[in-house]
C-alpha cells in the first residue's frame, strides 16, 4: 500500500498538470523517437530504438508512480489549517536564537518539499521539530554537526 500523500490545492494542481504533461506531450514525443527510430532498419541492431524504447518504459514508470501518489493523496484544506499550533499548511516565521535571522517556512507534505522556495517537509529535521508548536514556543533542531539550532515561532500563518 502507498504512503500517504498530504497536499495542499497547489500541489494537488501542480501533480496533475505534470501527470497531464507526461501523458500527452511527452508519450507523444517518445512515440514519435520511436517511430524515427524504426526507419533507422534493423530493430535488433538499432540502439536508437533501444534508447527510445528505454525512455518510454521510463516515462510509463513515472506515470504510473504520479498516478498512485494522486490516489493516495489528501488534500489539506488551508482555510482550515490553525494559527495556533504549527500543522501541514501552516506559514511560520522563526528567528534564530543564535544567529538572530528570522525566516518563513511553509510546512507541506514531502511530495511538495522545496527547499529553494521555503516549502519544507512535514517530515524533515525542521518541519518536524516545528509542528505542533504555539507562537513564542523556541524549538531546538538537530543538526549534522554542532550543537542544536534554537528556533524561535515568533507567527503563525495559514
């Protein structure tokens, strides 16, 4: 059975215009590679149509696995997340007690993680550490090396 896949509406939207990409667009273009490829003679001896044929055995894997994870999805409904404590689909600004830098993560489920636009894992070192927590609450986080870093929820968003 699939893992649970928790998203909120743009990440349910963003999986299926993906699923709906990889479907018309690109089968269309490896269809195509492979149709090119088989004018290319022999099929036996023929790593273009060896190639081609990989990438769709590829593509059909990645859809297949978009596909289950859309099954297993639930939907967070963001109008309902609480500005109270720290939960999937929660906004919250922390400030580091050390470095006194405050930042704002948006807690998502790991199908929607990333990092470089501040969405982070329910289920990574620091979206973990932060949820259930209330507004003043100084959350200590594991790292790699060194001593535990101290964040600071200073608010809560939805």
């Amino acid at each position: 059975m699939p893992k649970e896949t928790i998203l909120t509406q743009q990440g349910l939207d963003d999986l299926k215009a993906k699923i709906e990409h990889l479907s018309t667009t690109r089968r269309e273009e490896v269809a195509e590679r492979i149709k090119e490829a088989r004018g290319f003679g022999d099929i036996s001896e023929n790593s273009e149509y060896d190639d081609a044929k990989n990438e769709q055995a590829m593509l059909e894997k990645q859809i297949a696995e978009l596909e289950d994870k859309l099954r297993s999805a639930t939907l967070i409904d963001e109008r309902a997340v609480s500005t109270d404590v720290v939960s999937v689909g929660s906004t919250v600004h922390v400030k580091d007690q050390k470095t006194e830098k405050s930042v704002k993560y948006k807690i998502v489920g790991s199908a929607e993680a990333n990092p470089s636009e501040m969405k982070l894992s329910n289920e990574s070192p620091v979206g973990k550490a932060l949820l259930g927590h209330k507004r003043n609450d100084v959350v200590s986080v594991p790292v790699p090396r060194g001593p535990q870093r101290k964040l600071k929820i200073t608010k809560i968003e939805r």
